[in-house]
C-alpha cells in the first residue's frame, strides 16, 4: 500500500509492505524534506506497555525507562540504538527494526522513531532534500529474546543478496556452508584471516544472558583451536576439533574469540 502525504514545506511517499511468510510490516519512505528546526519521528502507541524498554546496543541491549518520574528520565526524550528497540509487558510486545535510523525514545505506551531533523548548525542543511530509507514493525508474543529479535534486527539490516551465474561444472553441491554457529543466542561477528599465520579468527557474542555451549562449524583441515584475547593471541587450553566442530562455553553477554589454525598449506 502506497500512502502520499505533504506537510509545510515536504513531501512524504511511504510503502507499506506485508511479504508473504513475513511476520513483519515493513515501511519504505521516500521524503523530499524541507524544513527548519523540525524534528521527524514516527510514533506507534502500543497495547503493550512497561516501566523499560529495551534498545540494542554494541554486543549486548540495556533497558531505559519509559517514565518521566525525575530529571534523569526527562533527559532521555531522545536515546540512541543500533537494530531494534522493544517495548513489551513479557507476554506480548513490539520490536521497531531500523536500517540507519538510530535515535529512539519510548514513554509509557508509545515507542517511537526519529526519521529526519533540520537544524541551522552545524550543518545548515542536514537531511534537506531526498531521503530514502526504511524501517520495520514486529509485533511478537512472549519478550524480545524469545521473538529472537536480536535475529530479526540482523535479517532487515543484512538481507541476503542472490547473484545469477551462468551454469558450470564444479564439486561443490547445491548446498554450502563456510561456518555455521549454534545456538541461535550466540552471534558471529566477524570472520578474519589472522594477522600473523595462515588462522581462521571468530568473533562472536552471547546476547540473551544465558550460558551456552558454543558449536562451530569451521572449513575442512582445522589442526587445532583455541580462545584468543583481542589481539589474536591465546588464551587458556587448547580447544577439542571433533568432525570439522569445535565447543566452547560461551557466557552470558560475553564477547569470545576463537582462533583455528590451518597447516601453511591450506586453502
């Protein structure tokens, strides 16, 4: 559904698509913006409510009040997320996925999003003229971390890309993998070569706050595999490789390495 809008100075175009098999609502705004000391934000009052919503931050989420009960409250009319920000009472709730749009705040009921600003300085002309951007709606049963929101803020933001090739012989079946990672509240982050030998580095981070064993599936020809700090050097005893998988105990909202090394000779 295609709905146009004009307001002062500015023309609004927005796409309101439901996909097939999705469960979510996404919207595509077009805007020619023309204005002066306004700020845009989209608004969704929810049936749901709570004292704290949740917003993702780098490698984890915190939770911000939905009150206004201090001055400390009142200075967080406008807080920044990354993916997603969620508001819910447990049973049911509400994700609001963003690509590129981080500015957030939520009060009682209402969750909302800041599309477009307009200030003199330092930037005369932040955000005048086209815009192109959009943003997603999740209704969900249960919390964010059983709506595996975290996942779903990952998807809109990364979508897959199809590319057509011409057809060609080759060993490789209709299916591949380079890494898998289990479970699904443990995050791959990065994939890297090494700095210094011819090893594979993971980044990963466990976002639900809940102590898993980590499974990764690494490339054939693994020799061995270890933790490693942030400078890619080793840490603790060397880690088990069973079957091209290596385990690990992951703890909650931790941020782990894993380095796997491969012969000099590997491809």
């Amino acid at each position: 559904m295609r709905v146009k809008r004009h307001w002062q100075s500015s023309q609004f175009t927005q796409e309101i698509v439901l996909a097939t098999g999705s469960d979510e609502v996404e919207i595509v705004n077009d805007v020619d913006w023309h204005e002066t000391h306004e700020l845009l934000k989209a608004a969704f009052p929810l049936a749901a409510t709570s004292k704290m919503a949740t917003y993702e931050i780098p490698f984890g989420s915190i939770e911000r009040p939905t009150t206004r009960n201090n001055s400390w409250e009142d200075a967080k009319f406008e807080v920044p997320a990354q993916r997603w920000a969620d508001l819910g009472d447990g049973q049911h709730g509400f994700s609001l996925i963003n690509d590129t749009k981080y500015g957030y705040d939520a009060r009682d009921n209402v969750l909302r999003l800041s599309l477009l600003r307009s200030p003199t300085f330092p930037d005369p002309v932040a955000d005048r003229g086209p815009q192109h951007f959009r943003y997603a709606l999740y209704p969900h049963s249960g919390d964010w971390k059983k709506a595996l929101t975290v996942r779903h803020g990952l998807e809109f933001t990364y979508p897959l890309r199809a590319t057509q090739v011409a057809a060609h012989t080759g060993t490789m079946g209709p299916q591949h993998a380079f890494v898998s990672v289990a479970p699904q509240n443990v995050v791959l982050t990065a994939m890297k070569k090494a700095e210094d030998s011819n090893a594979l580095i993971f980044h990963f981070y466990e976002w639900a706050g809940k102590e898993s064993t980590l499974t990764l599936t690494v490339p054939p020809g693994a020799t061995a595999a270890t933790e490693t700090n942030l400078m890619e050097q080793p840490q603790g005893p060397a880690l088990p490789i069973t079957n091209g998988t290596v385990q690990v105990t992951v703890h909650p909202f931790e941020i782990l390495a894993v380095r796997v090394d491969y012969s000099p000779h590997a491809q």
